[in-house]
C-alpha cells in the first residue's frame, strides 16, 4: 500500500464513520496515511480491502484502527499463502503421529516431520519427543494442556513476526544493534 492508497482507505472510513470523520484534521488525516503506509506497505491493497470489508461487516462504533486492519490483512495474506492455521488440538495430534521409537528413544518420523509447521516441530522438541512417544493414558489430558501452552507460544511468537511490518522490524534490528554495541562497548566487571 502506497501513501495514496492509505489516503483512499482513510476517506473510505470517513464515510463509514461520519462523526469520526468530522474529528480528522487535514493534519491527522496525513499523520494517518502516512502511520498507514508505513505499516501497510507490503501488503497487497486487494488483501487490505478485503480486510477493511471483513471489519466494516461487523456491528461497530468506531472505525477499524491500523492494527485490526494489518492483523486481518495479512491473516489473509498467510491463507492465500497456504501458510495453514493450526489450532493446538490439532498441532497435538499431528506431532504424536510424527513421533516413533528408536531403541529407548524417540524420533521423528521423516515424512510426517516434513508435512508439520516450524510452530509444531519447535514445541515437539520443546515438549520432548520421549516424552510424546511414551505418554501415559491417565495423563492425557495434562500432556496435552502442557503441549498446548508450548505450541500456543510458539504459534503466538509467529503469527507476530509475520504481522510485523518490515520498517518495525528494521528499526527493531536497528535497535537491538544498537543495544549490543553498547553493551559489548561496556567494561565488563571482573567476577
């Protein structure tokens, strides 16, 4: 999305949201189009729109802000990407299908690790293989609730670094850089 496009985008909620629309400067407006392109600025305008729809169906006060449009704009993006939606049960039962033995051990099973998500395979390994492999049926349900907590972090964890805008990530790297020069330009204390 371009700084125009977000203008369209802005009058577009104006006229949705009129007593909102009245409260905008010419100021704010621009502040806004511009907060917008920044954060918007590789997304397909089509996945926008189609999220500005999605929002502008449900019952509302107040216009969408940017982060409920980026989120449901590039959720979009991430199912037209294939990228797949997994929910923890779901998770659960693909890791214990992809887990064998191996002597007293446990592995992955190398065509079913293939077929599961980074988010899966991290809290598989997080979680313990072994301990996956060799679970008992009287602690089912407090596996799972374990698992689900780790896999929930990790789907969590990258669900957000894909709804991070890539100039919030650069100055974030910028930042972290920054903290580390400092820190290794420190004196280190002697212990």
């Amino acid at each position: 999305m371009n700084l125009v496009q977000c203008h369209a985008v802005i009058d577009r909620l104006r006229t949705h949201f009129p007593f909102w629309g009245r409260t905008l400067t010419a100021q704010s407006h621009a502040d806004l189009a511009e907060d917008w392109a920044m954060i918007l600025e590789d997304v397909n305008p089509q996945y926008v729109s189609a999220a500005l729809a999605s929002l502008l169906s449900d019952e509302r006060e107040f216009p969408p802000n940017i982060g409920n449009v980026n989120t449901k704009a590039r959720k979009l993006m991430a199912e037209a990407e294939g990228i797949p939606q997994i929910d923890a049960g779901e998770a659960w039962r693909r890791v214990t299908r992809a887990i064998v033995g191996s002597g007293y051990g446990a592995v992955w099973e190398p065509s079913a690790k293939a077929q599961l998500t980074a988010e899966e395979i991290q809290a598989g390994e997080a979680f313990g293989l072994l301990r996956v492999r060799t679970r008992l049926e009287e602690n089912a349900g407090t596996d799972y609730a374990q698992f689900r907590g780790i896999y929930e972090a990790y789907a969590k964890r990258a669900s957000e670094a894909r709804n991070t805008p890539p100039m919030v990530r650069n100055i974030l790297a910028g930042l972290a850089a920054a903290f580390d020069a400092k820190r290794l330009a420190a004196p280190q204390e002697d212990k």
